[in-house]
C-alpha cells in the first residue's frame, strides 16, 4: 500500500482544493444543555440499542480494557491511526451536548458538532443511508449511557492529512447522502436486508477492496483486507468447497459461527457479535439480501474437492507440518479428535483460511486463536504465537493447504507470518 500514498495524496490534494470551498461553510451547531435521561422515550431507547448493536458502534467506540462508547480504540489505516472519539454523554469530552441534529449531521454527512470534518475511518458513508427514525432511536440510547470523561489521543497521521479541509474531497467522491428508497420489485425482506447491510451493517467497508485513497471500489463486496485479515468476497458464497445457503448465513451472523464454515474469527467476531444482540428478522433479512447477490456456482465438478488435482509429493516442509500439526493441532481438527464429535466441529477442508487464495487468516488464527465467543466455549481455539516459530507455522500451513485444503501451496509463507507477526505487536 505504501507506494501508493503518492496517488493518494495527490488526488486528495487535488479534490480538496476544489471543494475547500464547500466545507468552509459547515458551521458549528450550538451546543445544548445536556438532557437528562428521562427526557428520553424509554421504547426509543430500546429500540436504539438494536441500531447502535447493528451499526458494532461499541466495537469501534470502545477501547481494550475501557469503559464502553469512551473511545480510545487505535484504528491503523495506510494514512496513519486515528482514535475512535468518545460518544458517551459527558459534556466536555462527549457528545453531551449535542444536540440530534447535530449527531445527525455526523452519520449522515461527517461533520462533528463544532463543524470540522471527521475521518472515513468513522463509515459514515454507510451510516448516511440510515432512517431518521433509527438515528433518533440511536441517540437516545447513547445519550443515556453513563458519561465517561475521556479525551482520544491525537491521531498520528501522515502530514497532509492532519489538514482536515482535505476530506471534503474525498466526500465529493464517495459520499452519497441519505437513505436509498426502497425497491418496489423486491420482497420486504429483501429491502430491510440490503437497509441494514449497506446502512448500519457496513460491511462493504470490510468486504470490499479499497482504492489507493481509501474509497471503496466497486463491485461491491469483492472481498478486502481489514487489520492483516482477508475479509472474504461476499459474492462468491456459492463457490466456497461448501456452498452457503441462506440459513447458514444467518446461523453463522448470529452466532459468529456455522456447523459448516466454522468460527468468524478475527474482525468478523466482534460483528457477529453484535448482531446476537438484534432481531433474528434482522440476520435473516441480511442473510437474504447477501445470498441474492451471489455469482451463480460453479460447475459442481469444481466444488468437490476429490476432483483436485493428485498432490505432489510431500516435500520436507509438509512432512514437518504433519508432525507439528499432530501435536499442536490434531487434539481439536482431526477427524478423529474427541471435540470434533462434542458440536459437529467443521473439517478444516472447508475453511475460508485454508482454501483462501491468501494465507493471511490461517495465518492470523494460528498466531491470535479464536477468543470465547458470546455463544459458549466451543469456538475457543488457543494463541499460538508464542509456542512456534515463523518457520513452524509456515509448515504447519504448508501441510493444512496440501494434505488438508488439497490446493496447491501458498507462496513464500513463512516471510508473510514475519510480516504479520511484527504487524500485530504494532
Ligand atoms: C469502524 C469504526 C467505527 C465504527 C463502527 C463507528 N465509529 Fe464513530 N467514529 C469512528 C472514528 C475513527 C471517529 C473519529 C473520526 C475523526 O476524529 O475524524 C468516529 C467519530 C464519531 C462521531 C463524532 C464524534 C466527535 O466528537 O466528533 C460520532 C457521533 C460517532 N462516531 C458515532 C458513531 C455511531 C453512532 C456509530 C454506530 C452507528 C459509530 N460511530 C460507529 C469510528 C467508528
Ligand atoms: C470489521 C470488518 C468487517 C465487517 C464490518 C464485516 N465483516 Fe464479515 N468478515 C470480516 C473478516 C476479516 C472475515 C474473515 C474471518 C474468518 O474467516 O473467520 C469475515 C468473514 C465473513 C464471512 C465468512 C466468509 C467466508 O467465506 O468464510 C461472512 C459470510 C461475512 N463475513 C459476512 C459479513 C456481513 C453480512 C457483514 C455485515 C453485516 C460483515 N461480514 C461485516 C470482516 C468484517
Ligand atoms: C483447543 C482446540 C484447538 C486447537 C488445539 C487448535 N484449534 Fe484451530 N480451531 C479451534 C476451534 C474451536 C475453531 C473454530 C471453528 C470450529 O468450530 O471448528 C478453530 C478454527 C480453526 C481454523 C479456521 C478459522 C476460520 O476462520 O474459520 C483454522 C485454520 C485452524 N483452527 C487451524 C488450527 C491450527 C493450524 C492449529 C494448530 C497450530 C489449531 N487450529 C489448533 C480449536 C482448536
């Protein structure tokens, strides 16, 4: 990415000396008396914990270990970090003393209450297509979270970009303000599912490739990288060795976890998350919409992994992952392991990590494990980043991808595990 920043800053430059214009009028909203709790509608703040649950708000919003919506998450980007602000109530360092229009003003157009312009790092550009009546329900719910005092650090960003004017540019280009009307010749379910996937969900800002300026390319949801991992291609579900089918979809969004695709590991688990925390109509409705936008499937022939190709003959880096993975590994993944039989444990076969055409997830799970889920103890897998060596693991995935995925090798995988590796004590 880096030998992209040029690209970036230029068009950035460009597009923002064209529309500094523009966002020299964005004017401060005055600031209110912050409203007591009971002001608000207890049903709106009910249903606002569902919007802000849909919109992982408090995956964002919340850093290690601190208070939720105080902010002080560091978000890497290629252009440096930015700190996630805090969206509690207090006063002096919240949005308290916002008011809704002014709260409103920031998801649909990116612009905080004194007037300056915020970073896409904050997805507005999806958060605009939400109703007016989800954002109300959203700030009520916010505005009656306890207030935490709490102040983000300064951004460390690359020198151009501290200028905030720039970012009416980039808005030029991407961001297209307020909700889409509903299509008539689509079901019911379908509309709230694309509503909530390409509005509050977000997800094309991790399951799209991004431009060298951070815009998301089209088509949508060709897959993309977030944090060292590989979020898959939303449009391919139907080219998987095993095909998704819309119930797997919804299992797996609601439960962070599907008999047949296994756990959503790293970015994806806080997401699935939080949508435990919303109707079931609302994951259906997602799963609905997202497998109406599937390429057809491939010839059934390609699917069925016996039609792989023979593989080569195990080279002395498979043979030494065999061995490591009976030990490390084969405890919990091999057929004949005593958990695989506890929950209907997926062959790792049919893992996005292991047939994927990059071995960064295998990579990231391996080192990182699966956290205990909100869904119980049986999508735990251990860290191993202390246990093996870069070399280790690159055997280790050498021999999961030929014996296991029956694909043909990773390039150059124990260079990528140092890459990573260093990327994530960053
Ligand atoms: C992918 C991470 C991410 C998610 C998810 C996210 N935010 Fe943010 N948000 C940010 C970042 C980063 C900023 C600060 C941007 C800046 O300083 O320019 C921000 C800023 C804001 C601000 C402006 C605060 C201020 O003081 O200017 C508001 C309001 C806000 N977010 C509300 C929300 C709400 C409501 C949701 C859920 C619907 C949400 N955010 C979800 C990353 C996120
Ligand atoms: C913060 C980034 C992020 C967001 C937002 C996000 N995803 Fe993901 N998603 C990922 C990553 C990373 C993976 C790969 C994790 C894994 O394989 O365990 C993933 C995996 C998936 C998978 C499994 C794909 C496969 O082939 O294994 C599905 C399905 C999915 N996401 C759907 C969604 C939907 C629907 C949304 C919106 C409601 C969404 N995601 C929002 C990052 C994200
Ligand atoms: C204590 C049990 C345990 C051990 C040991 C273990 N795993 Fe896992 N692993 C899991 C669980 C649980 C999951 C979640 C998916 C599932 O339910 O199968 C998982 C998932 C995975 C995935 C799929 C991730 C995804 O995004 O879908 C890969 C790849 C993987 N493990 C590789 C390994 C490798 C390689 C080793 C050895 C270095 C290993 N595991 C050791 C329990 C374990």
């Amino acid at each position: 990415m880096k030998t992209k920043y040029w690209v970036w800053i230029a068009g950035v430059l460009v597009a923002g000396a064209a529309a500094a214009a523009a966002w020299v009028i964005q004017p401060a909203i005055a600031p209110i008396q912050p409203p007591a709790p009971n002001d608000f509608d207890s049903a709106s703040v009910a249903r606002g914990a569902r919007v802000v649950a849909q919109g992982d708000c408090m995956v964002c919003h919340t850093a290690a270990g601190g208070a939720p919506y105080a902010g002080g998450l560091p978000l890497r980007t290629p252009f440096g970090t930015i700190y996630t602000t805090n969206i509690t109530p207090d006063a002096a360092t919240g949005i308290g003393n916002w008011s809704l229009a002014a709260f409103t003003r920031a998801l649909r157009h990116g612009v905080s209450r004194d007037g300056h312009l915020l970073y896409p790092a904050f997805p507005y550009i999806h958060y605009t297509r939400m109703s007016s009546a989800d954002i109300t329900d959203a700030y009520a719910y916010l505005m009656t979270r306890t207030p935490v005092v709490a102040r983000a650090p300064d951004n460390d960003l690359l020198l151009p970009l501290r200028f905030r004017p720039l970012l009416a540019g980039w808005n030029l280009l991407y961001l297209h303000p307020g909700p889409v009307a509903d299509d008539p010749r689509q079901s019911a379910e379908w509309n709230r599912g694309r509503y909530l996937v390409d509005g509050a969900g977000h997800c094309a800002s991790c399951h799209s490739t991004l431009d060298p300026i951070g815009g998301e390319r089209s088509p949508a949801f060709s897959g993309g990288n977030i944090d060292g991992w590989d979020a898959p291609a939303l449009t391919a579900l139907l080219q998987t060795p095993k095909p998704w089918n819309r119930e797997q979809l919804a299992l797996y969004l609601r439960h962070g976890w599907s008999p047949e695709h296994g756990a959503a590991a790293g970015p994806m688990g806080p997401v699935a998350h939080s949508l435990s925390q919303v109707p079931e109509a609302d994951t259906n409705a997602i799963a609905t919409y997202i497998m109406s936008l599937q390429k057809p499937a491939a010839p059934a022939t390609a699917t069925v992994t016996t039609s792989a190709p023979a593989p080569a003959p195990a080279s002395a880096m498979v043979q030494q992952g065999a061995a490591l993975f009976a030990g490390a590994c084969a405890g919990c993944h091999s057929a004949e392991a005593p958990m695989m039989s506890t929950r209907g444990r997926p062959s790792l076969a049919l893992s996005s990590a292991v047939t994927g055409e990059r071995p960064d997830n295998l990579i990231q799970v391996v080192l990182n494990g699966i956290p205990w889920s909100h869904t119980g103890q049986s999508t735990f897998m251990p860290p191993f980043a202390a246990a093996l060596t870069d070399q280790q693991i690159a055997s280790i995935a050498a021999y999961v991808r030929a014996d296991i995925g029956k694909r043909p090798a990773w390039p150059e995988v124990e260079r990528r595990v140092n890459k990573i590796r260093k990327e994530n004590q960053q």
